[in-house]
C-alpha cells in the first residue's frame, strides 16, 4: 500500500500531527492532485478549535492547494495528467440545487469546503471534487499561487464584484494577508486606493504595494480621515476586529458600501443612523473554481503576488503559531 506524509488534527485545540497516511484513490468525478504547496489561512482556527459546523476528526486540514494531476476518477473531463491545478475554499458542488441551477457554487446547500469536508491539502496528494478545481496559469509557481486561492481570490472577486468604478476612492482596512493583496488589486483595477492602518509603520509598505494614501487611525479617526479625503465608494474590511471595521462606516460616501471579508470573533456595533443615507454593509464569499482562475490569470498579468514564508510539513506547528502571533509577512506556504 502507498502512504504519504499528511497532518492531521486529532482532537480540538490539538497540534497538527505528522502521520504516514494511505495515499487516497479518487471516485466516479474526483481527480487526485499531488501537492506541491499549499497555503495555510487564518480560518484554520475553526476547524483546530473543533468549531466549524460538521467537522469529523481526525481532518487533514489545507484549502489554498497548488500541484499537478495525479490520477482521474471516471467521468472526470477536461483534466490530464500532469495538468497544473488549484483548490480552494469552494471546492466541490452538487450541480442540482436552486443555488447551482443559478450558477451561485459557493452557495450550494452540499458545497464541499477543501480541507474541512474532505481531507485537504495538508499532505502530499489530496483526492477532490473535479468541479472543485482551477487551472494555473504558467507564469506562477505554485507556491505563490496557493495563497492566490484564498485571500486571491477572495479580495480580487470582491472587489471586481463591489459595485466600485475605476476612479472611485476605495479603502483597504488592515495590512495583513488579505489587505497587501487588495491593495495591489485595488492599485491595478484603477481605483483611487486609501490604506488604513493602526500606527505608521505600514505606511511605506501600503504605498509599495500601490496605495495613494495612507490613514494612520492612531492619529485620526478612520471616518474623519476618509471624510478628508472626500468619502470612500468602497471599504474592503480585510482584517478580523469588530471596533476598527465599524469605525470606517461613517467614512463611506452617502450610498457607499462597507464589503467584509474578514471574519471578526465580536458582533459589530454599526449604528442605524448612519445606515439612513444609504450607506450598506455586506461580507463576500470568495468563489467558485472559475472564479479563482480567473484571479491567477489577472495576477499573473497585472503582476500581483503575495509575499510569503515557506515552511516544511513538519514545522507546521511553528508556522500556525507564527499566523496567529502576526508575525509572518504575510502568507504562509506548507511545501511537502
């Protein structure tokens, strides 16, 4: 019998564990991927704490996963062997539900989440949904590519799908893993890009990676700043706390629109009456596996990459510790 190095997590808040585990065989629509890196994200906490919805341990967890086809099911069309491929967070669907007749994947009542349905990218093969995965384009290695496909795709498909025109002021809060590539994205769709951070520190970086203005909300309220500047179009909340989101409403523009993407453990306190001019708030749910090629094709034009460390399997642990302390710029890639 073949195996392959895989992590596991056992039990809630445990470590990832290092095992020998039989390399998966692929069914009727699954193709078998062997891994050549993959992204770890910050949602990993859901599934270590033991709280995501339906999860079974034990799980191998991983969504941003970059390598070749290994091996088709039957019925698998369209996929070679050998072909370079990607798997994010929506990575499987029924095709059947209201949600999928409409063409809205990510929102399928049985969609299949990479790493949290099924064991992940964590290891050295992982078997997956063929309806699940994305092609990548050559000009990327795969190490850069699978952060792509997650905090890729998820501020590149916000912002496209935001509502906000080229020439419209729009703010990024939070310079992390997911703000220093909505800025590049931002910079290359043509918007007027305002970043915002707590302190100065940041103020370099965000105008290197293509913001025209930097608010300090050390100094100054992010409202008042964005009302200096003449009111945002868009804020793309990138980083998970409550106050510093909420803070940015009343810096929109009168039917400007807070779009979140980072998930914030406290509730937000937004208050109505600066809802009453038509000021929205919404959250966007990444995308489906075209989605998440066509972010690796415009990455791959435009030239937008994230900035990553890369770790070994067997440091995985350091590297986890490291995300959840911030002390990684600002991805971090397990390559098997």
């Amino acid at each position: 019998m073949r195996t392959m190095r895989a992590l596991q997590i056992t039990r809630p808040d445990g470590p990832y564990e290092l095992r020998e585990l039989p390399v998966p065989e692929p069914r009727r629509g699954e193709l078998r991927v062997r891994v050549e890196a993959c992204g770890m994200c910050h949602s990993d906490v859901f599934a270590k704490s033991g709280s995501y919805p339906g999860l079974v341990l034990p799980r191998v967890l991983g969504h941003e996963v970059a390598g070749r086809v290994d091996a088709l099911g039957e019925d698998v069309r369209g996929f070679r062997v050998g072909d370079r491929v990607g798997i994010g967070w929506n990575a499987g669907h029924c095709g059947s539900c209201r949600a999928c007749r409409a063409g809205d994947f990510p929102n399928c009542v049985d969609g299949q989440v990479c790493g949290l349905s099924y064991d992940g990218g964590y290891a050295e093969f992982l078997v997956c949904p063929a309806n699940g995965v994305a092609r990548i384009p050559d000009e990327l290695d795969a190490a850069h590519a699978a952060p792509l496909l997650c905090a890729g795709i998820t501020t590149f498909n916000a912002l496209r799908n935001s509502g906000a025109r080229p020439g419209d002021t729009v703010a990024v809060q939070g310079i992390g893993g997911l703000g220093h590539l909505a800025l590049q994205y931002a910079a290359k769709l043509g918007f007027r890009v305002v970043a915002l951070s707590h302190g100065a520190s940041k103020e370099a970086l965000a105008r290197e990676l293509g913001a025209h203005d930097y608010i300090d909300t050390q100094r100054i309220s992010a409202a008042e700043g964005l009302q200096r500047l003449g009111g945002a179009a868009l804020v793309l909340a990138t980083a998970p706390h409550a106050a510093a989101i909420a803070s940015t409403v009343e810096g929109l523009t009168p039917r400007g629109k807070l779009l979140i993407v980072a998930v914030p453990d406290e509730p937000l306190a937004i208050s109505a009456m600066a809802l009453i001019s038509g000021r929205s708030v919404a959250g966007w749910p990444s995308g489906s596996a075209i989605d998440s090629e066509e972010t690796m094709r415009f990455s791959a034009r435009a030239g937008v990459l994230p900035r990553i460390e890369r770790f070994r399997l067997e440091d995985a642990n350091d590297a986890y510790s490291a995300m959840m302390a911030m002390r990684l710029r600002f991805r971090a890639v397990l390559v098997p």
